[in-house]
C-alpha cells in the first residue's frame, strides 16, 4: 500500500502539468539539428576540405579507353596451318581533368595511347566518346574534346604561377580502382623532380605524398585555393600500390600542351637552351669556389644558337632562371622548355667570381639539316628500318643530346631484316662498308650500290658497335 501512496500523488502531478486539449508535447523542445558551418580560410581549413572538393570535383572525369589486340595463334600449330589469330579487347581506366567549359579535357597520354574508343563519364555519370586533340608522349598529356554542345562544364583552373612550395596542402582527386570519384590529401613533398619512369630527364614533376593509385593518372593535384597545379601521372611503388610517392606535371607544362591542342597545333613546341650543361657536383663547386654545388656548368654552346646570342660562355654556370635557383642541369633544361617561343628569360650567371644576368630569347631547336624521313627496304640490314637526319629538333624530339653530331638517326623498326639484325629506335647510323653516313641521301645511296655482306658501324647509348652482316 505504501507504494500505491507514492505512485497516486505522482500521478496527480503529471495529470496536472498536462495540455487538457491533448496537446501534450508543446512543452518539449525539439531535438537540436547539427548546423555545420564549412570553413572558409586557410586558419580553419585544417577541419575539412569540403569547399575545395566542392569547387574542384565536379571538373574531375573518369576515362575509360579500348583498343582490339590482335595476338598470334602457337607457332607449332601455325606450321601445320592450325590456329587463327584471337582478338581481345583491351581497356584501361583513368581520370581527367576539365579545362575548358566546351568540353576540352587534359589527361595522361599513357591513359589513351593507342584507344580506338575513348569514352568520358562526368562527375554526374554522364558519359560522351571523346576524340583527341593532341597526344604528347614527352610529357605523358593528352588533351580529349567532348561535344556537349551549348552547355558550359564545370572547369579547374590552371594556376601555373609556380608559386607552390615544398609543405603547402594538396589534394589528389582522381577515380582509382574505377571504384568512382575519390579524394586523398598530402603535401608536395619536393619540386622539379626528375625521375621519369622513361628515363628523360628534361621533365620536372611535383612530387606529393597524397595517395595515388591505379586510376588515378591523369586527375588533378589541387591546392587549397581549389585551382589545378598538376596532372598526377606515376608513382614509385614497390608493390603497385601507393606508398607516398607520386608524381605530377607541374601546370605550367598543362596550361603549355592545352593551349597548343586548342591552338589547333600536333607538337608541342619545347624551347632549348642551346648549350649543353650538366650539373655542378661537390668537387667542381669547390674548384670553382662556389659556396654551395648548385647550378648548371655551362660546357659547349651551339653556334649562333640563343646562348651564344644571348652571350653565354663555356665555363659559365647557371645559378637561376627569371629569378628562381637553378638547382640543377634538368631544372634549367626544364624551366625553358616550358617557356613559350619568343619568351624573354632571365639568366643568373656566375663568371669570372661574379654573376651577371643575361636575357635569353625562347626558341626552338633548328631543323637543320632538314628531316628527311625514309622507310628502308630492299635486301640491306636496315631493311624496314625508318630513319631521319639527325637535327636538334630530332634530337629534342627523342629526347637525345642534340650535340651529338651529324649522322642518320633510327626512329622506327617495323617488318623486315632490320628487326632480325637487332637494331634499335635511338640508333645513329655512322658508316656502312667503310662510308661515313652523315645523311639519309649518303645512306640511301650505299645501300643503293648493293652488296651481299655489308659492314654497319652504329652508335648506342654513347657506344660505337660495328657488325657484320650477309643478306
């Protein structure tokens, strides 16, 4: 009973505190809604990068390309006239990045190289077949063109001031795995990085520790203003999968290809130096009485090209470029090949125990003596071998050193006795049957003469290799 004493009065005092009308939660207050505010500076950025994912994912795409592959039946079968040849498809997945509110779109070259079927699926799962514009191999970019006629995309904006620094916030966003649109961040880990995968040393790359993975070549590396600064592109990875370590086509080389695609241009035109530099080490810092082994030594120049004009010397060394630290030969060699034709730059030198500044005019490399391009045939060792003079623009073009000298280059090997005889696009041709070759006209015209054993005197990767072949 002495519970039911406790409980009645209670109950009186909720039958008195309650709405006669039956409305008995006016009372109660609602539950707080979350009101979440997205940071808009850079002091609070540090909570999310919401604003700048919200500004730069809608211009990322997804890229997919398919090629047919044709492959040979089993030669044992092949000899008793078994077997067809098979035919697969063959696809690769990556990102791009949206340039242009027309549909103009940048990406890797190694993303479509080869697709006969390139389709583009937008962040809103739309999907158009692109075409290409221009395929640059040298800085692994490609640029696609979508028709989505009179509406304007969504677009990233290239902020090629090369102002980013070693530390600053990034983000990668690109589609890996083709598991759909991801965001990873980091910091750039270094700048003018110079190991490319094909071993050309005339490129530099942001390098970032944000996560990069298959599927994630060709997207954007944004900063925190939400404009583009690279392409990612590669990683160093040991087990394929990111470990820190990527790569990115710094924006001025982007905004460079783009700009000549929509120019209509098939080249991009790179500007030289014009000498040829190598890098200054310790030990010629300390005979130099340079403080530091910084720079590039300046070691022969080519005559009457933009060194030699803008009054560059043998021994020079090279400290900066329009005011930036010359790092390096590769930084020098990067940072005028990224210049436009006809661009004015500023050279640091040290000559002499003092520094000086000389002006450079941005030019390309002289097609001269003029290209010449020929497929061999006939019964020779150069048999469908595709060879050119050798120019400083072949040189640039190959990425070979353009003070190589005069000689016939090897560019192409296809079908025929030159692939049996073991040569190699990147071969200069020297002398055949003790004739020295200085042109395609002088090779042409030994081959032409015949023979059934003939002497071939090449040049590889800086070694002179002569042999002996019977046709």
């Amino acid at each position: 009973m002495r519970a039911y004493r406790v409980l009645i009065p209670a109950l009186a005092v909720l039958a008195a505190c309650s709405d006669p009308a039956g409305k008995s939660n006016a009372q109660i207050p609602p539950l707080a809604q979350p009101s979440r505010t997205a940071p808009g500076d850079s002091m609070t950025m540090k909570a999310s990068f919401a604003p700048v994912v919200k500004r730069a994912a809608p211009a990322v795409v997804n890229i997919s390309s398919k090629r047919l592959i044709r492959t040979r039946p089993d030669p044992f079968w092949e000899m008793f006239g078994g077997g067809a040849p098979r035919e697969r498809i063959q696809g690769s997945l990556g990102s791009g990045v949206i340039v242009r509110a027309d549909g103009v779109i940048v990406t890797n070259n190694h993303v479509v190289e080869g697709g006969q079927e390139i389709t583009v699926a937008l962040a809103d799962r739309r999907e158009y077949v692109a075409r290409v514009l221009l395929a640059d191999p040298r800085t692994d970019l490609a640029v696609l063109k979508i028709d989505v006629g009179n509406e304007r995309l969504p677009v990233l904006a290239i902020d090629d001031s090369n102002e980013a620094q070693v530390g600053d916030l990034v983000l990668a966003i690109g589609d890996p795995f083709g598991v759909g649109q991801t965001v990873t961040n980091g910091i750039i880990s270094a700048l003018n990085r110079t190991a490319d995968p094909n071993g050309d040393t005339s490129n530099a790359y942001i390098q970032t520790d944000a996560a990069i993975n298959p599927g994630n070549s060709g997207g954007a590396l944004v900063d925190m203003d939400g404009d583009l600064i690279g392409v990612n592109s590669f990683i160093l990875s040991r087990s394929g999968s990111s470990s820190g370590v990527g790569f990115a086509v710094p924006a001025a080389i982007v905004r460079r290809v783009v700009e000549t695609a929509a120019g209509g241009g098939q080249a991009v035109v790179r500007p030289w130096l014009g000498a040829r530099t190598q890098t200054v080490t310790g030990e010629m810092a300390r005979s130099m009485g340079l403080s530091v082994p910084q720079g590039a030594l300046v070691a022969d120049i080519w005559p009457n090209g933009p060194a030699a004009r803008a009054g560059l010397r043998q021994g020079d060394v090279i400290v900066s470029v329009d005011g930036r630290p010359a790092v390096d030969a590769a930084a020098v060699s990067y940072a005028i090949s990224s210049r436009r034709p006809g661009d004015q730059i500023k050279l640091g030198v040290r000559r002499g125990g003092g520094e000086q500044t000389l002006t450079l005019r941005a030019e390309a490399p002289p097609a001269t003596p003029a290209r010449d391009q020929q497929v061999v045939s006939g019964r020779n060792p150069f048999d469908g071998a595709t060879v050119v003079n050798l120019s400083p623009a072949v040189a640039d073009e190959l990425g070979l050193d353009p003070f190589l000298g005069r000689g016939v280059m090897v560019t192409n090997i296809g079908r025929g006795f030159a692939m049996n005889a073991g040569l190699r696009p990147g071969d200069m041709i020297k002398a055949v049957n003790g004739r020295p070759v200085g042109t395609v006209k002088d090779l042409m015209g030994v081959l032409g003469a015949g023979a059934g054993q003939w002497q071939v005197t090449i040049v590889r990767n800086g070694q002179e290799v002569t042999a002996n072949f019977r046709t």
